[in-house]
C-alpha cells in the first residue's frame, strides 16, 4: 500500500398466541428445507450437568490501535483495503466487540466520499447498517436514491427505525410509472411500516388494479391492510367473486386485505376464504379467524387438518388446543403422526399443556398410550416423548420392546424416555438391553463391529438411568465400558457408564475402580488420547469416590482457574471434594484475536 503508509500485518482471512399465528404463515418454506434429525432437539444427558460446572464469560475486544489502524485505512489509496476495513467493522460488530461507535463518522466519510468505489461505498452502508447507527439516516438514505444494491439493503432499515423522512420519495414512487416492482416493493413497505396514511389510497388502486402483476397487487394488499384496519371489506367482497382458478390472485388478495379486519361483515368473508381451494388464500383467512376467536375456526377444523398444507394443518391444531374436548383431544393424538415433523411435535406440545390440565390429563395422555400399540416410527417417537413429558409411568413397561425398533427415532426416545419416567421394574430389563448389545459388538476375528450411533445414544441413556436410580447390580455391567478396548461401544455411552459409576458408589471407597478411572484421566499421549467426555466423566466419579489418592493426578490437568476446558474445570470440581479447597469464582477473559484482516505489527495475541 502506497499511501498512508503505517506498519501493519495481514493475518488469516474469515469467512464468514398472535406470535406464533404471525410466524405460522413463514413456517412451510422453512420447516421442509430442514433434514431430519435421528431424535427430538430435547433429548438431552443430565450427565453434562451434574454437577453443573462453571464455565467463563468470554468478551471479545479490539484494541484502540486496532480500530484506529482500520479507521486509518478507510482512507488508503487502495479500494480494496477500504472496503476490508469497513467489512471488519461490521464484522466485529457480529462478534460481540464493543466500543465501535468511534467508527461511525469515518464510515459515514467513507461513504459520503465524492467519487468513492461503489463496493467500498456498500461496505460502508453495510457497516453503518449493522452497528445500527441511526444518525447515519440521512446520509444511507441519500445514497440509497441511487438505486441498486445501496436502496435494497438500506431501505428495509430505515423503514424498521422508522425515518419518516422517506415518506415522501416512497410516495412519490408509488406514483410513477416508471419505478421498478424492486422499487415498489420497497416502497410499499417502508410505507406500510411508517403506517403512513397518505399512501392508503394509492395502494388501494394498485391492489385492486387488473393490469398490475399479481405479485405487486399482493404486495400493495399487504401494505394497505397495515394502514387501513377497517373499511375494506367491499374491496374485498369484489376480490373474493371469482372462485376460479384464475380468481386465485384476486382471493389473496382479499385475505390480505382483511388481515386485520373485524366485524360481522369481515368474519362472513374470511369464513369464505379459510374454505377456500387455494392452501395460502385459506391460511390467512383461517389465522385472522383463530385471532379473532379460535370457535370461528371450529366448523372448518376437520378441512384443514385434512389438508395436504402444514400450515393448514397447524392452524388445526392450534383451534383444537384453543378449544379442547374429548373429540378435539383425538384429533390431535391423530397428528402426532403426521409426516411433517414441526407439525407432528405442535401436536405433542398441544397434549402435553393439556395433559397439565386435570380435566384433560387422561384423554391425553390415552391418545400417547394408544399409538404406543402400533408399529407407525413417526406417531411412536411423538408418544414416547408425550408420555415421558408428562411423567406417565404405566408406560414405561412399553417402552423397553421399542428399544429394538430400527428406526433411531423410536429406538433412542424409548431408552430417554425410560430414563425420565425412571420407574423400578425396567432397570433389569436396561441391563439385560445392554448386556445383549455389548454382545453383539463383540469384536469377531476380521469382521469389525462399530456400535452405531443408535445403540451408542441408547446405551448412553440407560446407562444414565442405572446410574440415577443406583442400581448396584448394574456395576458389572457399567465397568465394562471402562477399558479403552470398549471404545466399540462408542464414547459417550462409555462416558455415561463412569459418570453412573460415580453415582453408584458416591461417598464410597473403591480404590480399584478408583485406579481405572486415574488411568484413563491420564491417558493423553495414545494416538489417539483417550475421548475427552471419559476424562471428562473420570474426574467427576473421581471426585464422587473420594478418591485422594487420584488428586496428584487431577492437578495436572487443572490449571487454578475456571477455563474453558471442560476437563480442567471437571478436575477442579474433583479436587474441590477431596480437598475442600474452593472453586474460584466464574471468571471474565478478555480476548483479542489475531485474525483481523489488519493488525498492528506489535500487537499481542
């Protein structure tokens, strides 16, 4: 770089209720680009947090001589280096640092600059956008009139602060022919987000308008029906007329326009659209409905939840949950086997709400006793995690047989799902379980037998529930994991079987077992080192055992302080037990990291 001149260095470059009827409309799109998981988000292994282990609080900082080298090259010669600069502003914005508002005059310089390069220019509203710096309004905004890229990412976020001052070009947009359907767009938003009136009746033109693309009409439908609240529904009776396929624009329209309509004249219209043919036209119609009063919605609830549309069927279910009775209550054990997902688990959490209510705790929780009859892997997850939700025991018994289900779904829930409901007469049957699959993961000569991710998980919970409910005959059977050889039966039912270790002999001495556990702490110079979740697990039963003979040991890996290391804070906590010395407080590190795209030469890492 030629000019300023100033020492730096280049480091590694980065790569960067009404609420839910609101986000129901967004979900479809969303919710069938997600894979599938092997099992529910909400599974979880109580071993991580018992005992719960302190964890630091990392704040991320930018020297003050870093920020003023990047302020410094917001004004090099070289395009390239302004545009970086402007980038690592935005970007340590996203990282949490703080003290950036010194940035905010240069990068409005850099962006006001006559004749500045067009991607330094966007960088810099790029920057300004994401720190939020609203006193660059003005000067985003003026350049946003250029059009392009600037007005897209600059004018949806005037609209959310709100900066009236665009009124008026939005305004005079909407009345030339010329504008763009980009521009229109924007410009009916910023519009419906300013609630600007004096645009209501332009918009009314443009969603009524025949020669508009159907695109922009529900775009000006949509705007309108955020400035006007009432007053549409002869509008709308007009859209409604064409029941057609060819009608379908003109019907979204009218649901649009009624989005926040009330009265007896609105609701006969929107009764009309949720029936409608088209899944979108009735969804909007039927979320008004369900806002407005969930018994609107109860005539059409068996057509939408016979809908081939997920948001259809959501909007069922939640009139169903609104308005409980026996026959709504089977309805929504029917949609536990639904074949989407979101809908399917919107189900459970509908029944297990109920299931909290007296009155309705036993119809529910026959709708997840009925499926567990069935062989449907879909409707079997769903009842398994209903039932253990509510903590209903008499199912526990049948659950053990789904832990043979081939489905990871069914199979992994059913061995969480034991160890929640925790009941006595299944602790014989988990070891048996487990027994059977170290059995079959015995190594055979040149056949290699890896566990599987789902007998792996399985083990990992039933080994937690015999630890939980300190089933002693289950020891054997736990110390079998131990040895680095049961490495086949996966690392983190091995890690689970030492944490039910330490919950079985807690306070109790066993020097033995004690040892075991000390060498497995101990082993990190194998290639590879010993799984850091064993380790992890040795200290802590270490710690249960009162095993002093092991703090020696413990110390190497615990440096004095709360880290980031779970396995130095799970040592301390052992030694904080053997020894009665205290764990220091939760510290605060400050960090500066190095891979800025500019730092100074003589800065510390």
């Amino acid at each position: 770089m030629a000019s300023p001149r100033f020492p730096f260095r280049k480091a590694s470059s980065y790569h960067a209720g009404s609420l839910f009827l609101l986000g129901l409309l967004l979900l479809l799109a969303s919710s069938i680009a997600r894979a599938e998981g092997p099992f529910d988000d909400l599974i979880d292994s109580p071993m991580y947090k018992s005992p719960d282990l302190p964890s630091p609080t990392v704040v991320e900082m930018v020297s003050k001589k870093t920020k003023d080298l990047w302020i410094k090259a917001l004004t090099a010669s070289d395009f390239d280096l302004r545009r970086k600069a402007a980038e690592a502003f935005a970007l340590a914005h996203r990282r949490g640092v703080k003290g950036l508002d010194l940035a905010v005059d240069p990068l409005v310089a850099a962006l006001d600059a006559q004749e500045q390069h067009p991607a330094v220019r966007l960088a810099a509203a790029q920057a300004l956008v994401t720190m939020e710096a609203k006193t660059a309004a003005a000067s985003l905004f003026r350049h946003a009139q250029s059009g392009g890229d600037l007005r897209h990412l600059v004018e949806p976020v005037l609209a959310t602060w709100g900066y009236r001052p665009a009124a008026e070009v939005w305004l005079n947009r909407l009345h030339t022919a010329s504008s763009s359907d980009r521009g229109l767009v924007l410009a009916m938003r910023g519009l419906a987000a300013l609630g600007e009136p004096k645009a209501a009746d332009r918009l009314r033109e443009l969603a009524l308008s025949e020669e508009l693309p159907p695109t922009l009409r529900l775009e000006a439908a949509r705007a309108l029906a955020q400035i006007r609240r009432d007053g549409l529904e002869s509008d709308a009776e007009r859209l409604v007329a064409d029941v057609s396929p060819r009608g379908f624009p003109d019907r979204l329209a009218a649901s649009s326009l009624l989005r926040h309509h009330e009265g007896k004249v609105a609701i006969g219209l929107l009764r009309r659209l949720a029936e409608d043919q088209e899944p979108s036209v009735a969804a909007l119609a039927a979320a008004r409905l369900l806002e407005l009063d969930p018994g609107l919605v109860v005539p059409v609830v068996e057509r939408l939840l016979a809908s081939r549309d997920p948001n259809l069927r959501l909007l069922g279910i939640e009139t169903l949950f609104q308005r409980p009775s026996a026959k709504h209550i089977g309805f929504l054990g029917d949609r536990l086997d639904d074949p989407q997902r979101d809908v399917r688990r919107r189900a459970r959490h509908a029944l297990v709400d109920l299931a909290a209510k007296k009155e309705w705790r036993d119809v529910a929780v026959a709708q997840g006793m009925r499926w567990l009859e069935t062989r449907r892997w879909r409707a079997l997850e769903q009842a398994t995690l209903l039932l253990a939700l509510v903590d209903h025991k008499p199912a526990a018994m049948r659950l053990v047989p789904l832990l043979n289900n081939p489905r990871p779904e069914v199979g992994i829930t059913a061995a969480w799902g034991l160890r929640l409901l925790a009941v006595a007469e299944t602790l014989p049957d988990a070891v048996r379980f487990i027994e059977a699959q170290l059995a079959l993961s015995a190594p055979k000569p040149g056949v290699p037998a890896p566990p599987g991710y789902v007998a792996e998980h399985q083990l990992s919970h039933l080994n937690q529930l015999l630890g939980m409910q300190k089933h002693a005959p289950a020891a054997a059977t736990l110390r079998k994991f131990i040895p680095r050889k049961a490495e086949r039966f996966g690392q983190e039912a091995r890690a689970a079987a030492v944490w039910a270790l330490g919950m079985l002999g807690e306070g109790k001495t066993d020097d033995a077992l004690a040892g075991q556990l000390e060498a497995r702490l101990n082993d990190v110079k194998s290639m590879p080192p010993e799984d850091y979740r064993v380790r992890w697990m040795s200290a802590i039963t270490l710690g249960r055992l009162q095993a002093k003979q092991a703090v020696p040991s413990l110390r190497l890996y615990y440096s004095g302080q709360i880290t980031n290391d779970t396995v130095g804070n799970a040592c301390g906590w052992a030694i904080a037990q053997l020894t009665g010395e205290p764990l220091p407080t939760t510290p605060t590190f400050t960090i500066q990291r190095l891979d800025w795209f500019l730092i100074p030469q003589e800065e510390p890492g």
